[in-house]
C-alpha cells in the first residue's frame, strides 16, 4: 500500500538514510554527534542572520538536536521517544529562504568537517543533509520584519504593520499563530464565508500544514459546507494533521496524526466521509489501527505484513507506525493483530507504552511488553499509582530517575495541578529521591534548568501542604539552596496569596 498521501514534504531520498547501516558506530557514535552539535550551535550563536530564527537560550533545542542526529545518522531512537512535532511543523512557521538554508549547510560542513575524519562519510552526510535542508526552505526573500537577537521572528509591531500593508503573516506560534488559531474556530462553527476571507487575507494558511489544521477542524466538527469549500480551494483530502492532546494523550502529543477522514470517521461525520470519498480520499493503515477496524487492518496487513513496521509520513523524521496510533486509539484488538505482524528486531516501543500505562491498560501494555517493548525507558507518570501496572512495570526495570523530570510533574502549581501526595509518594517509591534537583541540561542558562531547584522548593511555591510533609518525610532538606543561593522560604515570597505561608512555615520549621 502506498502512503505518499499522509507526506507533507517532498524529499526522495527518505528521511531515514542511515537506518540499518554501521554509520553511526563508524563515525563514532553518540559522543561523535555532541562534538558536532556543540559546535553547529556555536556557529548559530554568532550568526546576526541565523540567530534570530532560534529561542533565547539554545540549550533546549541542542540538546534535542543531539538526539534528532544521533537517530537519524543511524543511532538508537531516542529522538522518537520523546520528540513532538516533524520537522515540517517545527519549521514552517520560520522564514527559511535558500540564503539562510546555505548559512545553515555552511555551518553543519565546517562542524562536520572538525568531527567526522573520513571523507567519504562527510560527503554522504552532507549529501543527506543538503536534501533536508533545502527542502524545508518556504520563502525566496527575508522578510522585512525586525527581529530582536534570540527572538522569534517577528515581534507584536511588526506583525500589525504587515496585517495592514500586505497579506497577514502565519506562524504556528506568537502573534501570527492568530491568522490559524482563527481560521479553525471559523472552520468549527461552520463559519463558510469567514473562512474563505480567512484565506483571503493569509493565503499561507493554503500552505500544506495549515490548511490540514483547518481541514481537520471543520472535520471533527461536521461542517460539510466548509469541508466542501477547503476542497475546491485545493485542499488536499488526505493532507493529515495531528489530533488534539486531550483525544490522545500526552504521550501522543503532537505526534499522532489523522487524515479528514479518520477524523470524520472518529467523530461519526457521515456527510463530510461521504465528501472526502468523492474527493479521492485513501485508506491505510494508520487510520484501519487507530479506529479498530480489524477487517479493514487484517486484508491491508495480508495484503503488505511490512505495513506493521511502516513508519507514517506525516511526521517525517518520527518512527511513528501503526502500533502508536492503535495505541493512540485505545485499540487493544488492533495492536494484538498489528504486533503479530512485527517481525524482529523489535524496536522499543518507548512512546508506546507510555501511551498505554497512561491510559491504564493493563492489556496493551502487557501486549507490548510481550513484543520487547523497553519499560527501563518509560519515565515519569501515573503508572506508579496503578495497582496492577506499577509492579508489572517494575518488574520488567521500569522507575523513576533522579533528572528531576518527576518534580515537574506532581510538584508545581502549573497547569491546574493539584497537590497530589500520593503521586509524590508513589514517585518516591518507584525511584525518585526527596532531594532531587529539576535539571537539564547544564548548559541552560534560563528557565527552570537553570534554576537547579529541589522539590521542596516548588512544592513550598505551590503551597502543597501535605507534599511538602510526604517530601520532608522522606528527607527533603528544608535548608537547600537553589543556583541563586535561595530556600524553599525564600521561595515563599514569589507565592501567590492563597498559599498558606504561615502552614508553610510550620512545615519548613526545624
């Protein structure tokens, strides 16, 4: 079965070259690649064109950078296991001419050139990575906007000059990610003529990737006309976009990706299925595993066993295949018939079982666990809590550890979170330590890497009474400082009102 119909780029050679050769090994492995990143950011940070185009603080992005060419030279998939978003997405909304992709190539040569002793692999990979490079270019010339160093292109002013003088820009995130954010909400109320003057004044939102957004909005919420409308704009029928995080989980994030017709499918849109058919939409595989559709999987499956292990398109430089999205989909009888198609070597299945032990299932986690999936990698969540899950996982080496990254997760106020002693106490038991430290990567010189804070720091911010009496009990000292030389107390005083400060204190008292 062909799946050109899920690609958003256009890029012949594959976007994994390297796979199932000794290249990686070769050139040296993974310490190999951090030389080479290391040195490709320091190039980026001199460069008054290039970086304006990256975030304040580099430290994030080259630490994902290290993964993303570790993988795709030939390395272990850690990149896949924890990445969001294709390279189309990460990069459609930045202005890359052919000018800054040759900056871009001039820097990755000459890093590559100080890492990489043989020739022969220098021009292999140089071949590879000038394909990659160029065909993520989306505009002839520089915009004219100004752009502040370590900025995201275009500021608050510079966007409003341009919605007036000429076409709206569009961006997936800042001020330019309006222009979609606005064309899905018309597109969801079924809003026909705001979405075609929607086009009008930003006709980038035609560009592959928003125009799938908008296509999947109207979609999910039935509304045939517009569907009808985006089709005869030349929006294609199977272009897919990626589903909301709250229908596939944080695992998923960004990273699961549907057709208009598995998201009319999934939603019972009868009208717009029948649209979408007419138009020439495909069938595959993805779609047959996230639905459950046993009798549509089983005859693709006969048909093509390699379908099993077919990574999707949509997200390009991710191995995402079929067992994600059935996963994704919370399709126990789909994945059992797709696993059974899995030939080894098996791969880890990592985001997988992430998925599955955050939906609670006991069934599909043991499945994946029966095919190699690698529990030593799952991470932080709520699976410590499961009764069932927490000691099969363990079982298989699967804990939490002392990174920080659990902190996030079940000691801040951020995003609605509860104070949640249980959670921290299960933590606690499955790995992690009272006085662990949130950090990173030690290069980071901002945000909360940067801030090398222990739990008890950011429980004592949030006001979370009883965490702070499970952490305290398990150790924690109330007198440690943070890379500013500041206590759990001296966080007290960024609190918000309602915390308790006076029951905080009792708690932080000797």
């Amino acid at each position: 079965m062909c799946l050109e119909h899920r690609g958003l780029l256009d890029h012949p050679p594959g976007f994994r070259p390297f796979r199932g050769t000794d290249l990686f090994e070769r050139i040296g492995g993974q310490p190999t690649i951090d030389r080479l990143v290391d040195l490709l950011y320091a190039g980026f940070d001199d460069d008054e064109q290039l970086r304006p185009l990256f975030p304040r603080d580099l430290a994030d992005g080259r630490s994902m950078q290290k993964l993303f060419f570790g993988e795709w030279l030939g390395g272990p998939r850690r990149y896949s296991e924890q990445a969001h978003a294709g390279l189309r997405h990460r990069h459609d909304g930045l202005p890359i001419t052919p000018a800054l992709a040759r900056r871009w190539l001039g820097h990755f040569r000459r890093a590559l050139e100080a890492t990489v002793a043989a020739e022969n692999d220098r021009r292999t990979i140089f071949a590879q990575v000038r394909s990659l490079a160029l065909v993520l270019v989306n505009g002839q010339v520089a915009p004219a906007r100004p752009r502040g160093r370590g900025n995201r292109p275009g500021g608050k002013d510079a966007g409003a000059r341009e919605s007036k003088n000429g076409p709206r820009p569009v961006a997936w995130c800042g001020i330019d990610a309006r222009s979609v954010g606005q064309a899905r909400d018309l597109a969801r109320r079924g809003d026909v003529a705001g979405v075609d003057a929607a086009l009008a004044e930003a006709p980038d939102l035609l560009r592959p990737t928003y125009a799938a957004a908008i296509m999947q909005a109207a979609a999910l919420a039935g509304r045939a006309e517009v569907v009808r409308m985006l089709l005869g704009r030349g929006v294609g029928a199977d272009h897919p976009f990626y589903l909301p995080v709250g229908v596939t989980g944080l695992a998923f994030e960004r990273v699961v990706f549907v057709t208009p017709l598995c998201a009319a499918r999934m939603k019972r849109r009868s009208a717009v299925e029948s649209l979408l058919m007419a138009a020439g939409a495909n069938e595959d595989v993805f779609t047959s595993a996230f639905l459950g559709d046993l009798t549509s999987l089983g005859r693709m499956l006969a048909a093509d066993p390699n379908l099993a292990q077919a990574t999707d398109p949509a997200v390009d430089v991710l191995d995402m295949t079929a067992v994600e999205h059935a996963v994704a989909g919370g399709q126990s009888g789909a994945l059992r018939l797709i696993l059974d198609h899995v030939a080894p070597p098996l791969p880890g299945y990592v985001r997988a079982l992430r998925g599955a032990a955050a939906q609670g299932s006991p069934a599909m986690v043991e499945l994946l666990l029966a095919h190699g999936a690698d529990a030593t990698r799952i991470g932080v969540g709520r699976w410590v809590l499961h009764p069932e899950l927490a000691p099969l996982l363990a079982s298989r080496g699967a804990s939490i550890d002392s990174s920080g990254s659990w902190i996030g997760a079940s000691c801040t106020g951020n995003q609605g979170r509860k104070d949640d002693p249980e959670y921290v106490r299960a933590l606690l038991r499955h790995g992690a330590h009272a006085n662990d430290r949130r950090t990173g990567d030690p290069q980071g010189t901002t945000g909360v890497r940067a801030l090398n804070a222990t739990a008890l720091h950011y429980a004592t911010k949030a006001g979370f009474l009883r965490t702070i009496e499970v952490l305290i009990d398990h150790g924690a000292d109330p007198d440690v400082r943070d890379s500013h030389g500041r206590t759990p107390l001296d966080w007290l005083e960024q609190a918000a009102p309602s915390v308790p400060r006076a029951a905080v204190r009792n708690l932080l008292a000797p």
